[in-house]
C-alpha cells in the first residue's frame, strides 16, 4: 500500500479529486478507442440495452440539446442508432449498434480495470467499505431527487 506524508483530506475534497481521476480515466480510455471522454460515457450506460434521451440527459448532465449534438456525432460514427420506444411511438431510445456495442464494451472494461487498478493495494475490507458508503451516497442522492442511477453492469467478480 502506498503511504505519504500529506494530511489526509477531507471527505469532500477527497470526493471531489476522485471524480477528477475517475474523469481522467475516461479521458485516456477514450483516447484509445477514438472517443470523446463523454462519447465513452455514453457508449457504457447503453451497454445495458436501449435508454431513453431523457434518463440519458439526468444521467449525463447534460442539457436536451448538448445530449442531441453528442447522440448525433456518435449516431454519425455508427456507434448508436435512434431506435422507436415500443411503449410510445413519439419518443425515441439510444442503442448501441454491433460497432458500438464492440467499443462501449472495451471502454467499459478499460474503464473498470483502470479504476480497479487504482485501489489494487487497498485491503479488501477498505473497497468493501468504500463501495458501501457510495452506495448509502447514491441511495440517499435517490431519496432526495427520485434520480434512480442505473444499476451496475454484469456480475463484476472484482467488486
């Protein structure tokens, strides 16, 4: 494990760097499959299937017509496809095509193993105890806002 001599932060200020290194890392995993760090987002919440322009837009914080300029670039590079929503004809949901889903699923994993490797030296009990407080964080951000964050992808054996 590595050690400094720096003070620990605190909470916020250590939450606020983490999501300045989680960003980094889909920065440069971006940067391996050609994509914009917000294309790489993009590309892994639609590995779960389809996803309306509107959750997208709560999930990526994105104002409708920021959402709509990165959808159309992508849709234009053949990474996703506007597709009916069979419950309501007059709105659309965003899918991977085959080319799309190939990448996203790269990001995703360059992503995840990326961030694993970031903790790799931390105990067990640690992560454990991280990804329980993010989780109680997310939980209550749910509560507060009824914003449901997407449930993770897949069985990850390393969570």
């Amino acid at each position: 494990m590595v050690t400094t001599k720096q003070p620990a932060p605190r909470f916020s200020e250590a939450l606020v760097r983490l999501a300045h290194l989680v960003q980094q890392v889909f920065v440069e995993v971006g940067r391996e499959h050609d994509l914009t760090p917000q294309q790489a987002q993009l590309l892994c919440l639609l590995i779960g299937g389809p996803v309306g322009m509107t959750e997208l837009s709560r999930t990526l914080h994105l104002e409708k017509s920021s959402l709509t300029g990165l959808v159309d670039r992508a849709e234009k590079r053949g990474l996703v496809a506007r597709v009916r929503d069979t419950r309501d004809r007059r709105t659309c949901r965003i899918a991977l095509t085959p080319d799309g889903e190939r990448i996203g699923v790269l990001a995703h994993d360059g992503t995840t193993e990326r961030l694993e490797a970031l903790a790799a030296e931390l105990p067990r009990e640690h992560r454990d105890l991280m990804a329980a407080a993010i989780g109680a964080i997310l939980a209550e951000h749910t509560v507060r806002t009824g914003r449901v964050w997407p449930p993770p992808k897949g069985d990850d054996p390393a969570r």
